[in-house]
C-alpha cells in the first residue's frame, strides 16, 4: 500500500556532496536492500546517491529535474527498477533520456538476476537468504561435506530447484540432529 500527502514525488538521498554515481531504485524497500546488501558485500557507498522514484511514474519528472540542474550531475547512474513490464518501460524511458548526455547509465538489475530470476532486489536479498544453509544442528565434521554437496548442487541444478533444497534441508536441521537427518535421507 502507498500512501502520499501531496503530490508523488522521488526522495533523493544525498550521501555525499560529491558522489559521482547515484543508484536509481523503484521502491524504498529496494533502496534499503542495496545498503543491506552492500554492507553484507563490504562495498563503500558512501560516494554514491541513491534515488527512490516511489513509482515509475516519476521517472519523467527526475529527467526533468535533472535537465533543469535541480538534482546533482553525475557521471553514473545505475538503475535498479523492478522486473515487471512498467519497471522496464521506466529503464527504457531512463536509458533513451540519458543518452545523449555526458552521464553513463547502466541497466543493473542483470547483476541481481532481476527479471530472469526475481521481481526487484529486495526479492533477490530475502529469497537469497532463505537458501543460506543452517549448519547449527550441523557438528564440524560433516559441515565440510554439507558445504560441498550444496557447491555441487548449486552447479547442476537451476536457482529454483536448489532454493526448494536448501529449504528443505533447512527445515529438517530445525528440529533434527544430524543422526536423524542421515536416516531421513
């Protein structure tokens, strides 16, 4: 649900007065994900702007702004918009607008498998982490073995197959140990 007082807008967040690179994201879930995310990876941000366009409607009005100098210049811009049809209308519109201008814009979401594989980053961050394995009921013995079997897997089957694994793998350490896991596989 969105909810707006007054006209919809984009939020700029300025990091720095100088930031070179700004990222432009869809929705703020998706903004807060790319900290997160960027954090986890050790990625410095702190040179870079982020832009929330809360709806791809205004996509326009940021070209406009920028045209006009109400926004910073940058010599980046990154897109990060959702997967969906309006989230590549709004890369399209962005890509077309800059592309006569002295700023270089690339379509990011490739990095993340947005479109192929998740509908927006924060899709990406949560479905990536519910595939991290839990070696908690796991003793260092078998750790290794557990870590090589998934690398394998990973390798041979697609995304989904191996995330519908992980989590049932997961489930069954949740409440077992590894003796009971041995005799249900």
């Amino acid at each position: 649900m969105k909810t707006y007082l007054g006209p919809s807008s984009y939020s700029l967040v300025r990091n720095s007065n100088t930031a070179n690179k700004v990222v432009l994201f869809e929705g703020m879930t998706d903004m807060l994900s790319y900290v997160v995310l960027s954090k986890e990876k050790g990625i410095n941000i702190n040179n870079t702007d982020f832009v929330c366009l809360n709806s791809v409607v205004n996509a326009g009005r940021f070209v406009k702004d920028y045209e006009e100098e109400k926004t910073p210049t940058y010599e980046r811009i990154c897109l990060l918009l959702n997967g969906d049809e309006a989230g590549q209308k709004a890369t399209n519109l962005l890509q077309e607008a800059f592309k006569e201008k002295e700023v270089r814009v690339t379509d990011c979401r490739d990095v993340f498998d947005i479109v192929k594989q998740y509908n927006d980053l924060n899709d990406f961050l949560l479905k990536k982490r519910s595939v991290a394995v839990n070696m908690q009921n796991i003793d260092e013995e078998h750790q290794e073995l557990v870590n090589r079997c998934f690398k394998e897997l990973k390798s041979v089957v697609s995304n989904d197959e191996y995330i519908t694994f992980a989590e049932l793998f997961n489930s069954l350490t949740q409440q077992a140990n590894v003796q009971t896991l041995k005799n249900k596989i």
